[in-house]
C-alpha cells in the first residue's frame, strides 16, 4: 500500500493499514507537516459541522481522539478543554441561538454561562458588555506537530516506510487499475492500492490518474484561505479555545497565543503573505488587546498563511475514485477532527475489502461528471 501525503491524514492511514498488517510507505513530496498540518488552528469540534451526516463523522472524530485518554495514556498533544463562544448581539446572536439549539437536539454538549462563571473559567478575559455565554465542554484543540510525531512514530514502530523529498509526478496502470506511482526520480513505486491525501494539492495529483476532485480556489477572498498570528511568549494565561465576534484564539506551544480572524484571512493573498510588522498583524493584537488582561507588550512572533483543503460543495471526499481502480481519496477541511476516525475507517476500506457506511456519504464518485477518465482506460 502507498499513502501519499504526510500530514495528519496520511499518517494516520498509514499507520491503521500497517496495524492491519499491510506493508506500507508514506510518500511526502517536501517534508512531514509541510502542508495544511502546519497552519491549521486545530480546533477539535463538530460544532459547525453540518447536515447531520457530516455533523456525525466528526463525532466520531472527537471521540477517536479521546480515547489515549481513557485508556489512561498521556496525549501531551490534546487539550479537550473546552470552548467558549458569544455573539455581538441581533442577527448574530440569533444565528448563535439556532445553532445551539440543534446541536442540543442532535445530543451535542452545549450549555449557557453567566458572565461570572465563564471568569471562574477563564479569569483573564475581558468581557465588556458580554452577559452570556455558550460553553461546548467536550470540544478543544490540539498541537499539530506533536500530533503528527505522535503518528509518525506509530508509523515507525509499525514498519510502515517513510519516503520525504519524494514527488509523485504520475501513474502507470492499464485495464483502469493503477499499478505504479512515477516519482519525480524516474523510479517507479508499485502497490495494491494507493491512497491520496495531498491535501491543497490533491486536485493536480489525482489528476495524473484521469480523476477530477474540484477544490475551493486558493485565491483572495477564498474561504480556503487561512491566516493564524502565534505571540510570542505572554503572560496572559488561557486554557481555552475563545471565539468572540472579531477574532478566535487559543493557547498555543508554551506561553504563547495563536490568533485567527476570519474577516481578516479574507484580505490576504496567498502568494503575498503579510509580514509580522505588518498593519494586518497589527490589527490582530490590537483585537487580542481587548479580550485579555495583561496583553500589553504582545508581539506576534509568526504570521501563518494556510490552504485549506476545502471541497467545492464543502463536504469530506473520502472513497474509492470513479473510473479508476486503485486510488483511493481523501481530502477534507477537518482533518485535525478526523484524522483518528478517518485513519481508521479507511484503512478498513482499502486494507480490509469494508464499505463503511459513516463513510458512504463522501465519497469522490459524486463528482463523477467531471471526472477527466482517460477514454483509453489507462492511467
């Protein structure tokens, strides 16, 4: 088996199908974490996620990364700790309201705090005009580079092949089955099955195998489009992950803060990124000014621009790929939530032969009409 892509998602996979006993190698075009996995605000929820379906597999992710947890092992990596959310007020508060009502209804832990108890909770937050609260307790985040040592070493101890610097630049296949990977060294790769999980650049590698898997534009104004501000060490302590009206943050690796704007990511040109003395990584301190206590003096000490891996319609791609034997795909913009599951349910798919119904809803044949299938049914 051949996984391409080293981020959470590959790593994940390859180390479930190498626990199922395949003989695996893992297939980075750069280095391990260089794509979304580095520049994801990890937030582990399924609080926006919807319809149901979708709603549901990302459940089933919080739940798969609690479980070192209740085995009693250390997960140094995770923080399910929380999050706390309030509203401007008016429309906004009203969209606030219907969300948590459904995601009551669907048996989602969500309650409402006053003032003073969300400042037991965190008594470094500056609430001014703020009278209520919603608190998601079974939510939280996660450091993604201690995530993906984690998964990589699982990977090692499971034999599973580590291949970085390595591009796979085409597929050698006929009948419609792939075969081989071509790299970008000329050698040849062959396996049972491969499995893409390139992330941004899933579009231009499945490509190579006749498939089309249409993503949102990595473009100014894209939703794709992420942006995170990480402090410098600060003295303001904070335990949670926070969305207030003008910004997101959460604690970030020692003493520092990560910041996320989302009306500021949508002024930002991917191919342009703004500098830490920029007037944009100003702004996000000015914002972070007003939400917590002792924040003078904070300085950014990186500024992060991301591609999120988002499907046109929105939804997960996760599945075996139309008009083509042997690929299987999965890109999703929640990775860092469904890594665990995913991992699992698609190994038990290309590993064990399985068609998982919480998968059923993803997958990639649904953009079949325009698939780009080779009429010679080569790859």
């Amino acid at each position: 088996m051949v996984v391409i892509g080293g981020g959470v998602l590959g790593a994940s996979i390859a180390g479930c199908l190498a626990r199922l006993g395949h003989i695996v190698t893992l297939i980075e075009a750069t280095h391990l974490g260089a794509g979304t996995t580095a520049t994801s605000f990890a937030w582990v929820n399924a609080n926006e996620k919807a319809p149901r379906d979708y709603f549901e597999l990302n459940v089933a992710g919080m739940a798969a990364h609690r479980q070192p947890l209740a085995g009693g092992r250390a997960a140094p990596w995770l923080h399910l700790t929380g999050r706390l959310q309030w509203a401007a007020g008016g429309a906004e508060q009203a969209a606030l309201d219907a969300k948590d009502e459904r995601l009551r209804a669907w048996g989602y832990a969500v309650t409402r705090l006053k003032r003073a108890d969300v400042l037991d909770l965190e008594p470094e937050l500056l609430l001014e005009g703020v009278d209520e609260v919603s608190y998601y307790r079974e939510e939280g985040y996660l450091l993604p580079r201690l995530y993906l040592a984690h998964l990589v070493r699982i990977c090692e101890e499971l034999g599973v092949r580590l291949r970085t610097g390595s591009a796979v630049v085409g597929f050698d296949g006929a009948g419609g089955r792939l075969r081989a990977a071509r790299m970008a060294s000329g050698d040849l790769v062959t396996a049972d099955a491969f499995v893409s999980c390139c992330g941004r650049w899933t579009p231009e590698v499945v490509a190579r195998a006749g498939v089309s898997i249409p993503l949102m534009p990595a473009e100014t104004g894209s939703p794709a489009v992420g942006l995170l501000g990480a402090t410098a060490p600060v003295a303001t302590r904070l335990r949670r992950v926070v969305s207030s009206p003008q910004l997101n943050l959460r604690p970030d690796e020692p003493y520092r803060i990560l910041l996320q704007a989302l009306d500021l990511e949508r002024t930002v040109e991917p191919d342009a990124p703004p500098g830490i003395d920029s007037p944009l990584a100003a702004e996000l301190l000015r914002r972070a000014g007003l939400l917590l206590r002792h924040f003078d003096g904070a300085h950014l000490e990186s500024l992060r621009v991301g591609v999120r891996p988002l499907p046109v319609d929105g939804r997960s791609v996760v599945g075996w790929a139309p008009g083509v034997e042997g690929l299987y795909v999965v890109v999703t913009h929640s990775g860092i939530t469904l890594a665990p599951v995913v991992g699992e349910l698609a190994a038990k798919e290309v590993g064990g032969g399985a068609d998982v119904p919480l998968l059923r809803p993803f997958r990639p044949s649904r953009f079949a009409s325009d698939a780009l299938l080779d009429a010679g049914g080569s790859a």
